[in-house]
C-alpha cells in the first residue's frame, strides 16, 4: 500500500516540476513513507526520522515530510512538536497536504498558476514516475482504503481509518492506464480485498472487477491481497480458477491454529473453518499457491495453543507463512486490555520453530517443480540475474542476456530452494 502511496506521490511531484534523487543529501524534499503495524516498524520509521536532522540542519529550506501510519487518518500533529524539522504531516494515501505546502511556499506571482496546476494533478488520472514508465512490470492499485473489521491486536484501523472501497470505474481507469504505461502485471490491494464494493451504492464485487479487468488488453497477469477467510465467496474463487490471467496465488491469514486465541483476536472463524477453506480452494483452483500470515505469542497463548498453530501449519503445508512475533500497539483492545504476557524469549522460540518448519515445508514444495518447465513474467535483473515470479507467485532467477523485463517466458527449472528458484530459457 505504502509503495502505491509512493508512487503516486512521485508522479505528482514530478509533474510539479520535481526530479528524483537517490541522495538524501542531495534532496529538496524528503518524503519519509511510514509503517507502524509492529513496534520494529514504527522503531525504524523514528531512526529514519532522526537521521534526517543534521540534513535539515545544514539545509534549512529543506522540506520534510512525513506520510502514513506514523501520522495516521487524524494527522498526528504531535510529531510536529517531537521532531521540529520536520515540515509537513501527512495521512496514509494522501499526497495533498505536502503538494498544498510546496504550492504555498511559492512566490505571490507563481501561487494561482501553481494551484491550478495542482489541482490538474490532483483531478487527472494516476500516471507513473517518469523512470517506472515503460519500465515497470508489476504495479499495485489500492481498492479497499482502511479496515473496519478491528482484530484486537492491529493498529491498522485506527491508523488507516474505516473500509472504504474505490469506485470500480476509476480503478477500471488506472488500470488501463497503467498498462497503457507499460505494466503487464497489476496487484490489487486492501486490508481485506474480498469485502471489496460491500461499501459502494451498487455493491459490486471483486469477481466482477476480476471479471472486467481481465478483458484489458495487453494485461497479462492480476493478482489481489490480502484476503480474509470470511470473505472469500464461491464466486470469487470461480474467477480465480476460470480467468486465465488471474494468478493462482491467494493470501489468506489464519493468525492462528487455536480457536480460543482466534477468538481472542476477534478473527471470526475457527481453525477448522480455516482448513476447510483451504481444502475447498485447492480443490476448485488446481495448482493453487497460498499464502498465510501467523502471529506468535498473542497475549495469553499457552504452549498447546501455539503447538495447535504449528499442527494445523504442518499439516495444511501453505507455500508461504508470512510469520510475526505479536507487538502490542497502542490503542488497540489488546493492548488496553490484555497483559503481552508471553516472554520475547519465548516468542522467538516459537517463531523460529515456525520459521524451521515453513522453510522445510517450501522447499518440498519447491522441489517438486525440478526439471519442470514453468511460466516466468520477468520484472528486473539485479546482480546480473533476472528476476521474475511464476503465477503462483514462486521466485525465480535466469540468467540471460537477452532483455526479459516485462516478458512472460518458459523456464525449465534446474535448482530449487524454499525461498526461490534458478532456472534456464526453455527454449
Ligand atoms: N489485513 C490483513 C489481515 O487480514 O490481517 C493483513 C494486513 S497486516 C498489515 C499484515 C500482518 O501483520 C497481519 O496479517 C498480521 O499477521 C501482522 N500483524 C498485524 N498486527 C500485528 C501485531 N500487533 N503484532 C504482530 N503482528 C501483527
């Protein structure tokens, strides 16, 4: 989400006039893109901040500005006051009050030319930075801002504010315009994805955006994250296995294998639900890769609690846990009501006891495709290799000297491991 924000915040800088430097020191601006879900995010995002001080020093005019969750949807005015060089708040998703501040810095005779240029930018269609355009093989298109569903432990509510989705023409209109830029592949993105149109007048859904997007010409690949297991309808799982170029990659989180800590996050559903879920996916999308997201040492989780969540993990074999110790976040029912009583030694072990299983688990799973050909959209080369990712989401590395960026090719693979592949051009 954040990296979207990003983008769209570039693209309009520089069409006020901006260019991209890679050097802080180097800058005018300096836009500080925040992540606050666990404390080591919010932790990094504070170190960034104060590493910034002695550029604003030297520099005066120098404008900072900070964006997202660190900041929130009330605007957070406070960090004015903490950190004084910085300039300029802003919400997550929201490029408006740093584009308004550089509009009112200017001279008395450029502001009205420069307001109704911002108001062009703000009003016209997302177009990408200059060096993504033609470049950029794989984009995301937020269509669900916000989260109403408040599990206990997650500060993204309060920080994002309440679910609402995109109206389905506009992102309709990114997304042609996107691929009208170059982009072969388009993620799209929310909170929960699958409660996407629940807000809207004539409450669409994501199978039929699926359904619509497909038919865009020169878009090869959709994928859509994150999921919740509620919200997964049969329809949208028929989309997934009937569209061709939707992938068959689907994230859904269980957050734990326990039904009594499930209930404790406020999750609504039961680990048995969550396995039946899964059963049925795989069943109706042959070839299905899917993601989970686990939390361990949620207040009050008990050493059965935890081995019930390595169980379910070891027998569900997911492609990929996305794994977190659990952090308490202010503001959330947790953290008011529930003692983080699970020691951090303690977390560790059960994070690294997931982490040895998930590794041992991928690379099964990876390996089965050795010597098997699959199908590669290439979307850079770093240290002279090019990287691309099945439609399963897998990772795979070739090496060629042929330009691959944005093709989608055949590769025979020939290693594997749990956390990626390398392969050679099958034909
Ligand atoms: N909204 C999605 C969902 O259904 O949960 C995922 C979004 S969240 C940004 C990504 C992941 O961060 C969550 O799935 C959860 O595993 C993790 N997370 C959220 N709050 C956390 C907390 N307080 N402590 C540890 N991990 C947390």
């Amino acid at each position: 989400m954040n990296v979207a924000d990003s983008r769209r915040l570039a693209s309009a800088l520089e069409q006020m006039g901006c260019e991209p430097t890679r050097k802080p020191e180097e800058a005018d601006i300096i836009v500080l893109n925040t992540c606050v879900v666990r404390q080591s995010a919010e932790d990094k995002a504070i170190g960034r901040l104060s590493s910034l001080r002695p550029l604003k020093d030297k520099n005066p005019d120098l404008v900072i500005n900070v964006m997202g969750c660190l900041i929130g949807v009330r605007g957070n005015q406070k960090i004015l006051e903490k950190f004084p060089w910085v300039d300029v708040v802003s919400p997550p998703s929201d490029p408006r009050p740093l584009l308004h501040y550089l509009v009112e810095r200017s001279a008395e005779e450029a502001l009205k030319a420069k307001q109704t240029q911002l108001n062009a930018i703000l009003d016209g269609d997302v177009i990408l930075p200059k060096e993504d355009q033609g470049r950029l093989v794989s984009a995301f298109i937020p269509i669900v801002y916000g989260c109403s569903h408040a599990c206990t432990y997650c500060v993204i509510p309060s920080r994002r504010g309440i679910e609402h989705s995109r109206p389905y023409a506009e992102i309709l209109r990114e997304a042609r315009n996107l691929v009208g830029q170059g982009v072969s592949e388009i993620t799209l993105l929310g909170q929960i994805v699958d409660r996407y149109g629940l807000d809207l007048p004539d409450k669409p859904s994501l199978a039929t955006l699926l359904r619509d997007l497909h038919q865009i010409e020169g878009l090869k690949r959709i994928r859509f994250l994150t999921s919740h297991p509620n919200w997964m309808t049969d329809d949208l799982v028929d989309a997934v296995a009937e569209l061709p170029k939707v992938c068959p990659h689907i994230e859904v989180p269980i957050q734990a294998g326990d039904d009594d800590i499930l209930k404790a996050m406020r999750r609504g559903y039961t680990a048995d639900a969550y396995r039946r879920l899964i059963g049925d996916i795989r069943e109706r999308i042959p070839g299905v890769s899917i993601a989970t997201d686990i939390i361990v040492g949620f207040p009050g989780e008990t050493e059965s609690q935890f081995q019930k969540t390595f169980d379910l993990l070891e027998k569900l074999k997911m492609d990929v846990a996305h794994l977190a110790r659990y952090s308490s976040r202010p503001g959330t029912y947790a953290a008011r009501k529930l003692e983080d009583d699970v020691p951090e030694e303690e977390k560790m072990h059960r994070f690294r006891l997931l982490e040895d299983l998930q590794e041992k688990i991928s690379a099964e799973i990876n390996a089965k495709l050795m010597g098997e050909t699959v199908n590669v959209l290439f979307e850079e080369k770093s240290k002279g290799r090019w990287r691309g990712r099945t439609p399963t989401n897998k990772l795979v590395f070739v090496e060629s000297v042929e330009d691959l960026r944005g093709q989608e090719k055949d590769i025979r693979i020939t290693w594997t491991g749990p956390w990626s592949m390398i392969g050679t051009l099958a034909d």
